[in-house]
C-alpha cells in the first residue's frame, strides 16, 4: 500500500509505547517499576463520575453543538476569567476531545505550509509532530539546566523571522516540571508582542504548582498580547481525567470559528454526556485538585532528594507538573540505551530524553505510589552505580 507521503514524516509516540511495553511486561508477571505514565495515578473524583453518570442516565446520549455544550464554554469562560484574569466569552472557547486536540485544531487552522513555529526544548513530543503534519517547520531551541530548561527572551528574539507564525509556551512544562515566573513571562511577552506574532500558551499542569509557584497565564499581561494569545488547556491532569478526551482552546472568536469548521468535518462534538462530567469538575469543590497535589508533594520530595544522592545523576528541582527530568550525561550512556538497558537489567521503565528532544537525560513520573517509587529508585540506583 502506498501510504500518504505525511506517515513517514511523523514519529509514533515513544511515551505511549514505552508505558505499552511496561504493561505487557507486567501483564507477563514480571514485576516492573514503571515511571513512564503520562497521567494522574488517581481516579476521576467521584463527584465528576457522579455528574456524567446522570447526564447519561437522562439521556444526554445524542449529537450535540460541535464547539460544545453551551453550558460548559460558559463555565470555562468563567474559569479562565477567574483563574486565569483572561477576558473571554463563550464564543472564545472550543471544547476538544482533550488538550492534544485542541493543539491539532490550532494548528490546522493556523499554520501554513512554510510556517515557522518555534518550540522550547526540551519539548513535550507531540508539538514538533503537529507542526510537521500542517506542512509548517518546527523551529527548535535548545534551552539546558542553567537557565532552568527555559528559553530566555533573547533566545526567542533570535529565533524569530519573517516566517514565523507561532511560539510554543508550556509552563508548568512536560517534560522538565520547571515553571516560569511572572518576571520571565512578562519579558516573552514583550518579545511576542514586539515580533507581532502568536503565542499558544499550554496551561495543562497550571493546578500542579509547589513550594508557592505561581502560574500566570501570559494572555492576562494586556491587551496587545492577549489578542496574540490562544489558551490550550483540559481536565485530564488536574482532575485526573485523561481517558475522558476533554480539553479546550480558547481564543479570538475568528480561531474558534475555524477550529470549528475543522473539528466540525473531523470528531464532531466531545462526547456529549462527558461535558457535564468537565461541568461539574469546574463548578464544584476544588477539594481533589489540592488532594492530589498533596500527594504529588511527598512523592516529589522523595524522588528528587533520591535522584539528586545518585553519584552521576543530576536534577535540578522543578516546580510543577509531576515529572523530573534528570541529566545522565555523567553516565556516558545516550538517553535511549540507557532506558533500553535499565528496562532490559532493572525491570524499570521511564522515558528516553531524546523523545523530547534531549538526549542527556530522562523523564521519571512520580504519578504513582511511594513504594514504587522507592523500589524503582533502588534499582535506578544500582543501575547507574554499574555504570559510571
Ligand atoms: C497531557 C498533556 C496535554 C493534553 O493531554 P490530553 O489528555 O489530550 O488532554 C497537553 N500538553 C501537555 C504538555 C501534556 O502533558
């Protein structure tokens, strides 16, 4: 079969088919420690559950409004007002069958072939991918630990041209968890402002913040950037919801509108009995976002402080999400051998840098429990300690 010249151009998921190997490890019985998952260990909070249960129960089972059920844009309008000191209404939001989505429909409906993008890296994996299925051209910079993986403004400056469409903004970041301040966000504004080009702000872990971190949404700063700004944002990661395909954009009402056309043709609607499920997850208590981040606190403490007493791992201390992303370079291993190995020696899985675009090291999710966490350290431990 002669597939379509754009499958060869992008990569299957290394995230998804490491955790995939994981779990037919385990299945097999083999007992693997597995740092590799992209998610909340958590349930959905019962009260969400509770909500779509009934939405379907009274029959809420039918097509709905591509763009979504009016009743939950409103609510996130709301939200983003709230929480976020953005100005929108109803119509400035999408909602998509998860935050991965709501990027597509962005770039689909923004980037021409040609485009450039400029994307931070260490990147989370699905970024460059887009780009390259809208026909744009992933501008990547390469940012490393002494400025916290952070692109500074001056790196951004630089990599603007004439082409440049888009920049890519994700704090608190996947992979690195590193966070940046108001200070940092004010000064890429400037610079997003000065180029008169876009910025898509991906704001998925925003609830997943530590030791006072502050997450400040960079559309907030004025007008001139916000009318720059789309939102990406969804419920998997601070509600524990991944499996529900929910996420959002959120934006000038023209992207809305295209995304809509797009999303229109492609997934119609998010499952309509769901959405009342996203409702009840921003009306009701936020009790379980600060529950599960209590959690996500000690295992934090516990796996940093551990990989920090690894003679040749390195890691400098992140401030959100609930990923590390410690240098190996010492180890004299590429990140990809070394997750190989420390899978095939260790029955420990976690994630190769260069997924990420950054082959000195590797991303340890502790979204899962202490026990683990502490076993799969041991192992990490003896693993590197044969190595260097
Ligand atoms: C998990 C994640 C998303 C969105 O995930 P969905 O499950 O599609 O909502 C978006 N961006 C980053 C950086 C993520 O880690």
């Amino acid at each position: 079969m002669k597939l379509a010249a754009r499958v060869s151009q992008v990569k299957p998921s290394l995230t998804l088919a490491i955790a995939a190997k994981a779990k037919a490890m385990k299945a097999e019985g083999i007992d693997v420690c597995s740092f590799s998952a992209g998610e909340p260990d958590f349930d959905t909070p019962a009260h969400i559950k509770a909500a779509a249960a009934k939405a379907l129960a009274e029959g809420k089972t039918k097509y709905g409004p591509a763009p979504g059920e009016p009743k939950l844009r409103e609510a996130i309008a709301q939200k983003l007002k709230s929480d976020n000191g953005l100005d929108y209404k109803a119509e400035n939001v999408i909602v998509t069958n998860g935050g991965k989505h709501s990027l597509y429909n962005l770039i689909m409906a923004l980037i021409d072939p040609g485009d450039e993008v400029i994307i931070p890296a260490p990147y989370w994996l699905s970024y460059p991918e887009m780009v390259t299925l809208a026909g744009g051209v992933s501008v990547i910079v390469n940012t490393d630990a002494s400025t916290g993986y952070k692109i500074t403004p001056e790196q951004l400056r630089q990599a603007i041209t004439p082409k440049t469409k888009l920049f890519v903004l994700n704090s608190p970041s996947n992979p690195t968890g590193m966070v940046y301040t108001p200070e940092e966000i004010k000064a890429l504004a400037q610079v997003i402002v000065d180029a008169d080009i876009y910025v898509v702000s991906d704001e998925i872990y925003e609830k997943i913040l530590y030791d006072g971190a502050e997450h400040l949404s960079i559309g907030s700063l004025g007008q001139e950037i916000f009318e720059r700004t789309f939102i990406s944002n969804g419920f998997a990661k601070a509600y524990s919801m991944t499996g529900w395909r929910l996420g959002y954009l959120a934006g000038p009402v023209e992207i809305i509108k295209a995304t809509n056309s797009i999303q229109g043709h492609s997934t119609s609607n998010v499952c309509t009995f769901a959405q009342y499920g996203a409702i009840a997850a921003l009306e009701e208590s936020q009790d379980c976002v600060a529950e599960m981040l209590q959690a996500f606190t000690k295992r934090r403490q516990v796996m940093l402080e551990r990989i920090n007493a690894i003679p040749g791992l390195y890691c400098p201390k992140p401030d959100g999400a609930f990923y590390l992303f410690p240098d190996i370079s010492k180890t004299g291993l590429k990140s990809l051998e070394f997750c190989d190995a420390l899978i095939e020696e260790h029955q420990v899985a976690v994630i190769p840098g260069i997924a990420f675009g950054a082959d000195n090291n590797i991303r340890l999710s502790y979204a899962t429990d202490l026990a683990t966490i502490e076993k799969g350290l041991d192992r990490l431990e003896k693993f590197v300690r044969s190595r260097i």
